[in-house]
C-alpha cells in the first residue's frame, strides 16, 4: 500500500505534486492548506484524510476540519496533526507513524518506537527548504517513507 503525504501547500498546488501521488491508496493532508480547491483536486486522486493547520484558522471552509487524526491504514495506526509540538507525550501503542507539518522542512526518522514523518512543503517555497511530498509505503508488514523533492518548471506552476 502506498500512502502519500503532503502539508503546508498554502494555496499552491504543484502539477508535480499531483504526479508524485498519483496511484497512491490515500493522501493526507498535515494542514496550512489555503484553499478548498486543494482538498478537491487531491480527492480526485485518492481518498483523503486532512487536518487544518494554524494559517487555516478562521477560515469559514476550514472550520470543520479537525486538528488532529488517528486513523488505521495497512494495519497501522497513524497519527496526523499538523504541528509536532501537538503531539501528545502519551500516543496509543497502536500509533506506529506519526505525521506532522508546520516547520516546511522535510524529516524521517525513527524514535519512542515509531516512524515519525513530515513531508515538507509542497506549496510556495520557503527560504531554501526543498519542495517535497512524502510517500509511506506499508510492506511486508513495516512502514516505511520517502520524500519526493518536486522540480517545478518555471511558468509551469498552477495555484490551485
């Protein structure tokens, strides 16, 4: 099962990024979205599991959606939130990866026992961090995640 991650696209939504999760199973979304079209479009892809972020505040369309998500994929317990300091210190045994946005800078790495992931930014860069997705693919019984650094072409970018 491939899972695709992405966060903080603030209003931008890459053509690249929507290649990099094509076929993917589901897609979720860690919050900073910055429009509703976003969520469409990568509900066209793949069922999809958001949560809001701190720059989706007071926004009429974003007001529904949560702060936080546990759910199961693959047999997993994944936690979604978009800042890592939300996390809380005790999460279920059954969370295995852990999901975050806010900082823009892509991460993977192991620790307490689970995959923690944040797949960057794939919207408007920042600074000289590296527009990203995230991939997590569930095989063999193992989580395991990739980051996809996008190469937007020039003119070639379409703000949805």
């Amino acid at each position: 099962m491939r899972i695709g991650l992405i966060s903080d696209t603030h209003g931008l939504l890459r053509p690249e990024a929507l290649a990099a999760l094509a076929g993917c199973a589901h897609i979720l979304h860690a919050g900073d979205i910055g429009k509703p079209e976003i969520l469409d479009a990568l509900r066209q892809i793949a069922p999809l599991c958001v949560v809001r972020g701190n720059n989706d505040e007071g926004l009429d369309w974003a007001a529904g959606l949560p702060q936080q998500v546990e759910l199961q994929l693959g047999g997993f317990g994944l936690y979604l939130v978009h800042e890592l300091a939300h996390v809380p210190a005790q999460l279920p045994e059954s969370v295995r990866v852990v999901i975050t946005g806010h900082s823009h800078k892509p991460l993977i790495e192991q620790r307490d026992g689970r995959l923690w992931v944040n797949p960057g930014s794939a919207g408007p860069r920042r600074f000289k961090l590296p527009i990203c997705v995230g991939l997590l693919h569930i095989e063999d019984g193992e989580p395991r995640a990739e980051l996809v650094e996008l190469q937007p072409q020039p003119g070639q970018l379409t703000p949805t």
